[in-house]
C-alpha cells in the first residue's frame, strides 16, 4: 500500500510538471499545453494601469499577453471571465514558510556562557549571516494553502534567529509543483534583528544597546576581512560580505527600534528595509525621516473587556488609545508618502489579513496604495520585476474575484500560481438567494435563500408559519428536507428559468416532480443597512509621547517675565530677593530689579522662589536599557542609543523641578557603557532629547556589582570576581587602547574596534570617566590607575567612602556625586554616611546629590536638604549640590546650572523655599518653553480622566455590538537602578 | 554659614563625651523640665511656649508655661525657646532590627518559610545592637512595630523602643498583633517561562481566601476544643479572638479590602487594621463602620499606574483622611531599613499635599500608638503617658529643619550617636589635622 503511495504521490509530481532532462521510468514523456485566455476580465496589470474587457493569455506559467485584442492561439483553455476582475497575486516578503524556528538551547549548564559556541564562524553566536534557509526549508502545505486563500502567491522566506540571519529565500505558494519550480530565488535578501538566537546561550548581547554596538563591530570587522588583513577563516563574515548587494531586511518591530536600526544602517551607508510594529503613526515624522522601505503588519489589538470597572482601572491609557489607533497607520503611513509593504507575519491566523486590512481601508488608507503594497511594492523591495504584476513575460500568479478585492462582500474564487490554479470558492456556483413558492400537498410553502456561494442558505415557511426543514447546497444542486410532523418530504433540484426545479420524495415513497417559483429578489436593503453601519468611526489625537500626559502640542518657546522672586542664583551672588528675570531666545537674557519688556509673558513670582532647574548626575530614566552585562568591559555600548521618549518618568521629574539629567550605563561591569546626556523636553523625540555637542561620558563600576557578588552561586565564571582582578581589567584595556592608539596614528593599517576607539578617547582626555564606587580602596586604585595612563577620573558615582579619602580625591581632581543618605543594602555601604557629601565639600571636591531612583529623582530639592541636616553646609551649598554642582561635572555649566545672564533658560518656579519639604515646581522650564506647569497639569489629570472614560464607553459598544474582546491587562514598567540586570 | 556648621559639630562633640555611643542610656534619675518649646502633642494639637516635666520616666506634667506654676528651681530645665518637642515618632509596619545588610544573606531574619506562620514572632530575632536601628534616633523615630514578612500569615509583631540592651527590655508591647498578607486579585505572567509579564485577575483568588478561611476555622475549632495536641499555629491566633491581638492585614484594591474584612468579622476576628490600603477611600463606608484604621505606605514613591497623577501617592493622606479614615505610615518598600529614618519627611511629604501638620504629625505619633494598642502610654505628650519625645531645632517634618538636640525615651536621655556620627568625626579630624 505504502509503495501504492509512493508511486500515486510521483505520478501526480511528475504529471503536474515533468522536468525537461529528468529521465521517466513510469510511463511515455507527456507533454501538457498550459495555455490559457481569460476573457472579457476587469485586468489589473499593475495597481495603477487597469483594463477593462481585457484578455489575459497565460502560457508555461507566465504571462504571454495581456490586452483588449489578444490573439489567442488554437487549442488554448478559454476561460469566460466577465464581471471577474483579475489582480496580481500578492507577496509577502516577510515570512518564514516552511523554516521552522530552532528549538531553544538547552542548558547543561548554570553558569553563564560568555564565549562563542562555535569556531570557524563570527566570535558572536548570535550573527549567523551564513544561514542559509535552503537547508531546513520544507513546503508547508497547509500554510501555503492559507496563504493562497488570502490571495498570496510569493513568499520570501528566512530563518527567524539570531541578530543576523543570513539569506532569504524567494517562494511561490504553487502546491500543484515541486520545489524545482517553486523556489525563485535562494539569495533574495539578507535578514536582521535585534533578537538573539536561541541556538546559543552566549551571554553578550544581553540589551539592544549591545545588539547595535555588536552590527557596528562587525560590519567594522566584515571590511577588515574583506580587505584580507584577518589570518583567521571566518564563515560568518565571509557570507555577510557576500550578501552585502542584497535588500537587507531589519526586523525592528516599534518605533523605537525603527529608528535604532535606521541610525545602524545609516553609519554604515546602508539603507535597511525595516519590518515595523504597527504603531508608526505614534511618530511618523521619524519614521519619514528614515527614507526607509518599511514592511508593515497588520494586527490590531482587541478592545479590552472593561465590564468590570475594578479591572478596567488596571489599563493604561495608551493601551487602550493603541487600540482606538492602531487602525489608523496604514493611512498615516500612505498619507505621508512612506513606501511600505504588507506582512502576515504576527497574525495568529492568516484569516484575519483581510478583515484588517479592510479595517484600515475604512479608516482611509486607499485602495491603489494597499494593493500596491501587497503587490508591486514587495516585488520592488525584492528586486523582482516578474511579480506582482501581470505585464506580459511576469509569472502568472493571479487572483480572480467577483469585484474589488478589498471589499467585504467581495468573492476569491481562485488563485493562480505560476499558471497553476488554486480554487478558493468555485467560480461556477449560481447565486441562487431569493424567495420561492411551491406547493405541497396542496400547501403553500415559501422558501428563502440568502448568503453567498456554498454558504447559501435556505430556510421554508408556509405563511407566517416556520417550517422544520434542512437545506443544502452543493454542486448546483439543492437538497431540501421538509419535516412536517414526522412526515418528511425530500426535493433535489436545480435551477431553471426563473425558478427551481426537480425531484420530490414523498413520506410514503412515491415521487414526482418539484417546480419552485422565483417570487422575490434577494433583500439588497438589509444589506445597505450593514454597510451604512461601518461610518467612519472616531480616532482619539495623538500626544507625544502618546500616553496619558503626553503633549498634543509641543510648549512653544516663549519671552517670560518673571517679576519680584526670590532668585537662587547658584553663582557668587547667592540668593537675590525680589529680583525680576527674563528669559528670552530660549536664553536667560536679564536679571535685575523692575525689568520690562514688551510682549513678554508676565509671571509674578512674588512670594516664590526661582531657581535653576535641578540636574541629576546619576539616572536611569528614559531609556530602554541599563545594562550590558554580556562582557566585563562595553565601552562600545552606548545609552544614546537606547534613549526611550516615552517614559511617564519624564513628566514625573519634571514634575519635581528636573531638567537635565545623565542616563549612565548600570554598574554591570568594570568597563560600562557610555551616557545619554538628555534635556527633559517632553514630548520630544529620543534624538532631540539628547544635548547637541554633548560632553562624552562613560560609565565605569567597582565593588560588588562589578565581581557580581550579589548575582547568585552561578554567577562566579566571569572575570573578574575581587577587586584585585577588577585592577587588572583596567590596565589591561587602557594599555591596549594606548598601543591601538599609538598603531592608529602610525598611518599603518588597523582593524577598527569601537571599543578601544572609545578607550582611547578616556586617554586622549576626550571622554570623562563617572565611576560607581564605594569603599576606599578601589577609589584610590581606579584613581592610581588613571595616573599611570596620565589621565584624570571626572567624577566618582555613588562615591560612599568618598569622605575617608577626601584629600586624595581632592588632590586628583575629581568630583564627587553621592547619594544623601542610602546605606546598609550592601555589605560594601556598611560605612556609607548621611555626612559624606559634607565632607568631602568641605575637602574643596565639587559634589553633587544625585538619584539612581525615578523616584528620588523627583524630590532632589529634598535630598539637597539633607546635606543641610547632615554636616551643616549652608542652605546655598547645599542647593548648589543639585545645580550647579552637576552641571561642572557633567561639564554644562558654561550652559546650564544656574542664573545668570546667557545662560540656558532652564529655570523652575517653586512655591516655596526650594529645600522645604513643603515647596512645589509649579512651573519648570526649559530653554523657555514651559515644559511642565502645575496649573496645565490640573488640565491634563481632567483630559486624562476623560478620554478613559471615552474609551471605555467605545469599548463596550465594541462589545456590545458583538466585537472581540481581550482581558484587561496592567503595562508593568520596570524601576531601572545601576543593578537592573536585563535578559 | 560655617559657622553653624562648627557650631554643631561642636555640639555633637560635647554630647559624645556625656554618653558613649550605643550604650543603651541608664533609667531617668532626677527630674527634669524643657521649657519655652513648641509642643507637638500629637493629637493635633500644639501648646506654644510649653512646660514640660518629667518625673521616673513619665510626663508628669505638660502645659501651657504662661498657665501653670511649677517651681523648677530645684531640677534641671532645658531652655527650649524657639525649639519644638514631638512625641517620640512610631514606625509601623517596620522591619529595623531583622535585617542589618539587605544584601547579606547570612544577616537577614525577616521573612521564613511556610505560609500560615501565626507562631512565627519578631520579638526574639530584633537586634537591639544594630547600626540600623541606632542610626533612627538622631532623626526622631524611637519606636517601631517589628514585623515578620511573608507567607500568607507572616508572624506576630511586637513594638519596641529603640534604646535597649536587649529585645526584653526593649519591648514595650509583646505580641501585640498578627500580620498577614491577603491573597492578591491579580497576577503576573512568568515572563521567565515566555508568560506575557502584565497583570491580570488571579484564577486563583477564590481558592486562596477560602484556604485563609478554613486555616481560621479550624483555629478556632482548636481554640474550642480541650487541645490534647497541642498546636502551634493555632495556639498562637487565640488573641485574635479573645481580643487581645489585633490582625493586620496587608491588602489593597476595593474587592480584596472587602473581602479582607468580611471575612475576618465572620470569622469573629474584630480588631482589624488594614495595611497598604491602596483605593482604600473606595470602601471607606465600611472602615468607618468598623471603626477600622489604614497603615498607608510611605508618601515617597512612584504612582501604581502610568497614567496616575503624578503627586498621586503624596496625597493618599489628604484622600482618606477626607473620608474620616484613621490613617497612620507603614515604612515597608525598597530599603526600608534605612529608609525607615526618613519616616518624619514622609509625614511631611503628606502634609505638604493637602493634610495639616498636626494631623501629618498625629499619623507617626498619636495614631500609630492607637494602630498598635500602645495609646495609654505611649504616642503623644500627655501628662501620665511615657516621657518618649525629642527636642528639634525646627520642624521635624521637614528635612531642612528636623535638627535634634535631645532625645529622650521613657525619660532616659538617650544618645544621638551613632556609627554613622562617629565616622563623620573621626574623619573630619582627620581631614583636619592634614
């Protein structure tokens, strides 16, 4: 039987397309005509160049013409394809059919594995460029036939693994062939992400900010390569250089990542085609910028269900706003001119394709454009001119409908591929739906038929009476079983002018014949009714950021007048009573006593205080990621790259008077990555948040985080595990930076390493060091090691021990940013003390209070107040530690940190003495622009309010009205300190 | 400005040499009386220009100066003009002396395995030594509740005073209640195991309340019984029911805080206090009607939801005390132990959004002594209760004005040193000298 099979299964292969030099060994050679005309069809060549009445010839699986005379040669298949519109079949060019996915490394072992798994490939398991998906490809049947069904025809396929995945693979969906026919193109594309493979348990990258410096290393080491300088063999590199001509395609999958993979590419003069998330519209400006070809999918969320209002109160309102406006974006992306191209890719069921793609027609994408980016758009991304249309000598993938693709009610009835036809609904079924009458036994019976196809549907009264009955339809024939108290009566018939007719059984067994006459026409208003319902339904604005509080304008720069404050000045001139202020241009242009000056917003500050706005040395607000713990040294990382805009932390600390702070690195390892120096201008995208011409800053760590001490018993194979080792990681990087440095300017040639590069910036004295410390000794080795590379350390972090060796700090030079009174959560602050930042003022260190908290961050007034409890500095010194202070270490303060003419307009309006526990930021501003006001925020909590409760409403119409619906679900932000471990 | 920074120093320096530090200071001998201060009652009230005598550990008398005749020729008087007196501060819900180094396995005794741990008690593990503990004095927090963490029912707590030997004498109530953490409504996705990490309801919280419940019942069937095996964990509830133990039940949302009570009053559980009390002000209805209390968190943390206003959790204070709710301060959260010094600056974060001082005040003193039973000796300066108070230089909600001069607990002056001073010292000499 098996061998029956197996015999069946080759005859079928072999007849379907017997190829041309294979030998035959069941039967004669046979040769088929596969030409075929479709006459008379609604054409559309491409998307933009539709004929009418026109003629489709297809010949060996290809388009031989197309056009209103076409000659058709003898003996070819005529097809008779009026009121049938033919498009090109669709392309996906974002799948992994017939790849599966790799099963996840197993894990032998509980340590941690830093080293690469492989040899003769890239030093990172996680860039597999040589991938090549031929090797596990299998045609998926069933997908293929979900696929055809939803009107593809070519895939490009790939192995979804890794941060490089090697080649893609061009597919068509012809279940009638082999893959002899079916594989176009094995080398149609190379494929990125930013996810790690599973193959591979190598810990770096452990962030995104890791995956980017990892793509910048080794395009830096693919040249290297290529210009034959490695000794070694390289598989890895060898394949990615010669994929380099190839679309490449970066799976980033939001905004956020869109523009973290475009900034990638663009270093590299690379222009990715970039696999988006659906929330583009959130900031489709950036996404513009990108000049990128963008592959988008479509999958909506689901309303969540907020019947319960206890459960409501757990979603966000961008949660619930996404699901008001995700619809939206393929009409924002085509309104503003963004070439994309359609994906199935995170649909659970190929089904819902069309019913969403529908949905973001109703909200106004257009029809050309969405078929253009299901056909001609793919095909130009691919490089591959014959798909996607149906010019003449294209592969004849073809869909035929009875109408507009996109509409609802339109019909797929079959789906060509490479000449080869896919039925999805037949094309010869009679639209049988309207109202009969027959007779029965002398009984009047009425039956009706709506629905469409094989779906038709028919249900029988006798008056007003209903009738137990079973309908069917198939094949044009109708069966109908009339059940009248036991006595059954059974009809088979067919259609017949202007009516039904046929073949009765009676209940005793006799037959005769069955006449139904048509006396109605199917219900087209109800229908209408339907259609009317899908008005246009109502879209919420969007803020930036588009969460709750976010801007639906951006503050505008504005000449402020702040009129009789009290002025904190941070400069020699200490505090100035009844003082006016001016800020101007962004810049704080006057200060003085009865100012005036025309147009200019008047503030009265009587009773108030104003200050400069309250920089934060140590952060880890606003970004995406802290840690790069995969290596003990990751200098080539960078915070810049992983700034997030879209933090509520933001508003919050601006909230509490912020408006700079440093994003530093987390204390992961001894050689950390370097800064995001950011201005909380909310709203603003991640690039404009960041300082133009920022100081450079990296972050270094010591003590327990550095030698893991607190990770677990597994953690204790990476280097270093003392503090004697984390000397040694040291010296070892700043001498070997210094020898790269030393070969770079030679002129002789090097391999580029970003991280050495970095490095050697820390030599050069053109990056600043702000180090994580703790007890005495390290500080005093990092800063002997600096003296031995003949450089300075900025700034020490944390810095608890600081005060047991002032003098040496002092004598160093390097400034100290501390917290005011943390200790005793590790075994190395044992001896951390409130008096610290005292102490070492006192040594002459310029010291700065700093969080490490998004929630201390907001109350930085009060921690400066501390220092005034703890030690007994003035008032002024201790607010200078939140100011002033931090703007000399960040290396601001010709910039920012406090009033004084030219200066920033970065000032903030309390309503107290700003050290006072009682005192409110009411408004705090940033190069004049009012970024966070007391008085708008009262506004924004009521808007808040509000459109929650509008949400809500039109999610339970959703529901209501039959919609799908999603249980409630709460966003989980995570609290990020230095110690924020990312996986 | 340097001036009142030597000044200061100087002062410490002399207290330094009266009373070494850490040494637990000797019982009140001779009487005593501050004069001129501004009391802080802890009531709500405030006496301006107060007299103040203390006599074998007690207040003896506390009053208007301008309205009572006291001779004060014959004792010690502290002039106290311009400077404020507050009822030694309560930390509630706190967990000093457990713990010295969060992240030092080895020097943690805070939460135990096991869920249903009634029998489980603070007491006997609090390290009256510790560095911790010392370092809440100089800030005016001189008692605490000591509370074991975890489990369904964590343990019993007892309240200490913060100037001891010993956890004997340190005890000025034994065992005065039970805490428990009632089952959450809502659960997170194991993202570890490729859950989605967001919240959502508990399929289990039904199964969790009724294993509460029945652990209860059948406590209270054992209670009933004539007890031939003993039991541990039962044994240990019978305060619950006989009234002499209150429970504590660590709860927030508007359905598990309804939840929480009901079924302790039906189990005949009657002293309830509700700990966390997030959306507490929605079933205040039922707290009042219960006469029952709310230990909120600590004012300084961020809002529970992105789209909460961002003073959000200052104001937790100011909306349930607009209801009429009894609100008192719980110190449990991220490094709560050394944090727990901060406990006067939360109060005062509370009272800069929207609550009075005196009413901020009253949640670390006077209603916290009534949260754990200690009401009649202890928790604001009134005459016959314990002489536990300090004397600050300004207002001690406030961290630019919260400046202790004196301390004193049961009378006894204790010592404002502590680790932290004695390094500030030693190295500030030091810095000096070179």
């Amino acid at each position: 039987m098996k061998k029956l099979l197996f015999l069946l299964t080759c005859l079928f292969i072999v007849h379907a397309q017997a190829q041309e030099y294979f030998p035959t060994n069941t039967g004669v050679k046979t040769n088929k005509n596969n030409v075929a005309a479709f006459k008379n069809a609604t054409i559309y060549i491409t998307p933009t160049k539709i004929l009418k009445k026109g003629t489709l010839l297809i010949k060996d699986g290809k388009v031989a013409d197309v056009g209103r005379s076409v000659k058709i040669p003898k003996g070819a298949e005529i097809i008779d394809a009026s009121n049938k519109t033919i498009y090109p079949s669709f392309i996906d060019i974002y799948t992994n059919f017939g790849v599966n996915k790799p099963k996840r490394a197993g894990n032998s072992s509980r340590s941690p594995q830093y080293d690469a798994g492989r040899t003769g490939y890239y030093w990172n398991d996680h860039v597999r460029p040589e991938t090549d998906p031929v090797e596990s490809f299998k045609f998926d049947n069933k997908k293929a036939k979900e696929l055809l069904k939803a009107g593809f025809g070519v895939v490009n396929t790939h192995m979804p693994d890794g941060i490089v995945r090697g080649n893609g693979m061009l597919v068509s969906l012809n279940t009638n062939s082999n893959n002899a026919y079916r594989i176009l193109n094995t080398n149609s594309a190379q494929y990125l992400s930013f996810s790690r493979s599973v193959q591979t348990r190598q810990s770096y990258p452990t962030s995104r900010m890791g995956a980017m410096a990892l793509l910048r290393q080794m395009y830096l080491d693919a040249q290297w390569y290529a210009s034959g300088n490695t000794k070694n063999k390289d598989l890895s590199l060898e394949a990615l250089n010669n994929n380099k001509n190839l679309v490449q395609i970066f799976e980033a999958g939001n905004v956020l990542d869109v523009m973290r993979a475009d900034k990638v590419g663009d270093e590299f003069g690379i222009q990715y085609t970039i696999v988006g998330g659906g929330d583009e519209f959130e900031r489709i400006q950036d996404i513009k910028s990108t000049g990128a070809n963008m592959i988008i999918p479509i999958n909506y969320r689901k309303a969540y269900d907020v019947s319960n209002p206890l459960l409501a109160e757990q979603i966000s309102l961008s949660d619930m706003r996404k699901w008001n406006q995700e619809p939206s974006n393929l009409a924002v992306l085509a309104k503003n001119g963004i070439n994309f191209a359609l994906t199935t890719h995170d649909l659970k069921s190929v089904n819902s394709f069309h019913k969403n793609l529908q949905k973001a027609i109703l909200y106004g994408l257009d029809k050309t454009k969405a078929l253009e980016a299901l056909t001609t758009i793919p095909a130009q991304i691919i490089g591959e001119s014959k798909i996607g249309n149906l010019q003449e000598g294209s592969y004849a993938n073809f869909l035929i409908t009875d109408g507009d693709i996109f509409d609802t009610k339109t019909i797929l009835y079959e789906n060509w591929v490479q000449g080869s036809r896919y039925s999805v609904n037949d094309m010869n079924i009679s639209d049988i739906t309207g109202t009969y009458s027959f007779v029965i036994n002398g009984k009047n019976y009425q039956l009706e038929i709506t629905g469409q196809d094989t779906k038709q549907k028919g249900t029988v009264k006798s008056g007003e009476e209903k009738i137990k009955s079973k309908f069917s339809f198939s094949d044009d024939w109708i069966q109908l079983t009339i059940n009248e108290e036991g006595n059954f009566s059974r009809i088979v018939a067919q259609t017949s002018n202007n009516g039904l007719a046929g073949t009765i059984h009676y209940n005793d067994g006799s037959t005769g014949n069955w006449i139904a006459q048509k006396t109605a026409n199917p219900n087209v208003e109800k229908e209408k009714k339907e259609k009317a319902k899908e008005t246009t339904p109502e879209l919420l604005p969007i803020s930036y950021p588009n969460i709750g509080f976010g801007n639906f304008t951006q503050p505008k720069q504005e000449t402020i007048l702040i009129k009789n404050v009290t002025v904190w000045t941070s400069e020699n001139q200490g505090v100035l009573k009844n003082t006016d202020v001016l800020l101007k241009d962004g810049k704080i242009a006057k200060i003085g006593k009865n100012l005036s000056e025309r147009r200019a917003r008047i503030i009265d500050g009587t009773g108030k205080h104003l200050t400069a706005g309250i920089i934060d040395e140590h952060s880890h607000i606003a970004t995406s990621a802290v840690n790069e713990s995969g290596h003990n040294s990751t200098a080539e990382v960078s915070i810049e790259d992983v700034v997030n805009p879209n933090d509520i932390n933001i508003y919050r600390n601006l909230a509490g008077g912020v408006t700079s702070i440093q994003i530093l690195h987390g204390s992961a390892n001894p050689i950390g990555g370097r800064s995001a120096i950011i201005k909380l201008k909310w709203g603003e995208n991640a690039e404009n948040l960041i300082y133009k011409n920022t100081p450079k800053f990296i972050k270094f760590a010591l003590g327990e985080n550095v030698k893991q001490s607190n990770w677990g018993d597994n953690q204790t194979v990476r280097f270093p595990q003392t503090r004697m080792g984390v000397e040694q990681v040291y010296v070892d990087y700043f001498q070997r930076a210094k020898e790269y440095d030393a070969l770079k300017k030679s002129g002789n040639p090097y391999r580029k390493d970003i991280e050495l590069e970095v490095l050697a910036e820390i030599l050069n004295k053109e990056r600043f060091i702000t180090c994580h410390s703790y007890v005495q000794s390290e500080i005093n080795m990092l800063m002997k090691v600096a003296e031995r590379f003949n450089f300075n350390i900025n700034t020490f972090t944390h810095i608890l021990e600081g005060y047991k060796v002032a003098d040496k700090m002092k004598k160093h030079g390097v400034g100290g940013s501390t917290f005011s009174d943390w200790w005793a959560y590790k075994y190395e602050v044992n001896d951390a003390i409130p008096y610290n930042a005292a102490i070492m003022h006192n040594a002459g260190i310029t010291v700065a209070i700093n969080s490490d908290d998004r929630e201390m961050s907001r109350r930085l007034n009060q921690e400066a107040a501390k220092i005034v409890k703890y030690g007994g500095l003035s008032e002024v010194e201790a607010w200078n530690m939140v100011t002033i202070n931090p703007a000399k270490l960040l290396h601001l303060d010709k910039r920012t940190g406090s009033i004084k003419e030219g200066k920033d307009a970065d000032v903030v309006l309390w309503s107290d003495h700003p050290l006072s526990i009682y005192a409110k930021a009411e408004k705090t501003i940033i190069e004049g622009k009012i970024y966070f006001d007391i008085e708008e925020d009262k506004e924004k909590r009521k808007a808040v309010k509000e459109e929650r409760a509008k949400l809500i409403n039109m999610m339970l119409n959703e529901k209501m009205n039959g919609g799908k619906v999603q249980a409630p679900k709460k966003k989980v932000s995570k609290n990020f300190t230095c110690d924020t471990e990312e996986i | 400005m340097k001036k009142l920074y030597i000044h200061i120093l100087i002062l410490f320096f002399v207290t330094s040499n009266i009373i070494a530090q850490q040494t637990p200071a000797p019982t009140q001998k001779k009487d005593f009386a501050i004069i001129g201060a501004t009391a802080h009652i802890g009531n709500g009230k405030v006496i301006e220009n107060s007299l103040i005598l203390v006599k074998e550990g007690k207040l003896a008398t506390v009053a208007d100066a301008r309205l009572v005749k006291i001779d004060l020729s014959k004792i010690e008087t502290i002039n106290a003009t311009g400077k404020h007196v507050y009822p030694g501060l309560i930390a509630l819900n706190a967990s000093l002396g457990l713990a010295e180094v969060d992240a030092v396995r080895a020097s943690v005794d805070v939460d135990e395995i096991g869920s249903m741990l009634p029998h489980i008690r603070s007491l006997i593990a609090y390290n009256a030594e510790s560095k911790v503990v010392e370092s809440m004095r100089p800030n005016g927090v001189l008692q605490a509740e000591i509370t074991p963490r975890g489990g369904t029912i964590s343990g019993t707590a007892s309240v200490m005073q913060l100037d001891a030997w010993n956890w004997e004498d340190a005890a000025i109530k034994v065992d005065h209640g039970i805490h428990m953490n009632w089952p959450g409504a809502f659960t997170r996705g194991r993202w570890w195991l490729g859950e989605d990490p967001a919240l959502k309801p508990d399929k289990n919280y039904a199964k969790n309340v009724e294993s509460v419940t029945i652990f209860f019942k059948e406590a209270k069937r054992y209670l009933a019984s004539d007890k031939e095996l003993k039991n541990l964990p039962y044994e240990a509830t019978k305060g619950l029911f006989d009234g002499s133990q209150k429970l504590f039940i660590h709860v927030s949302g508007q359905k598990e805080i309804t939840d929480a009570i009901t079924t302790a009053k039906n189990l005949g559980i009657n002293n309830i206090v509700i700990v966390h009390g997030n959306d507490a002000e929605k079933v205040a209805d039922l707290l009042l009607k219960h006469n029952i209390p709310v230990v909120i968190d600590r004012a300084h943390r961020v809002p529970n939801n992105e789209d909460d206003d961002y003073d959000l959790s200052y104001r937790t204070a100011k909306i349930l005390m607009d209801k009429g709710i009894t609100v008192a301060i719980g110190v449990e959260g991220q490094m709560e132990r050394m944090n727990t010094r901060n406990l006067p600056f939360y109060a005062g974060t509370y009272a800069a959004y929207g609550v009075d001082k005196e009413k901020a005040l009253q949640m670390i003193t006077g209603n916290a002594a009534t949260v754990l039973g200690i009401d009649s000796f202890t928790g604001t300066l009134e005459a016959g209760k314990d002489a536990t108070f300090f004397i600050s230089e300004g207002d001690a909600l406030d961290m630019r004005t919260n400046i202790l001069t004196h301390a004193f607990i049961q009378g006894r002056k204790i010592s404002l040193e502590t680790h932290q001073t004695k390094l500030w010292k030693r190295y500030s000499n030091k810095l000096k000298e070179n």
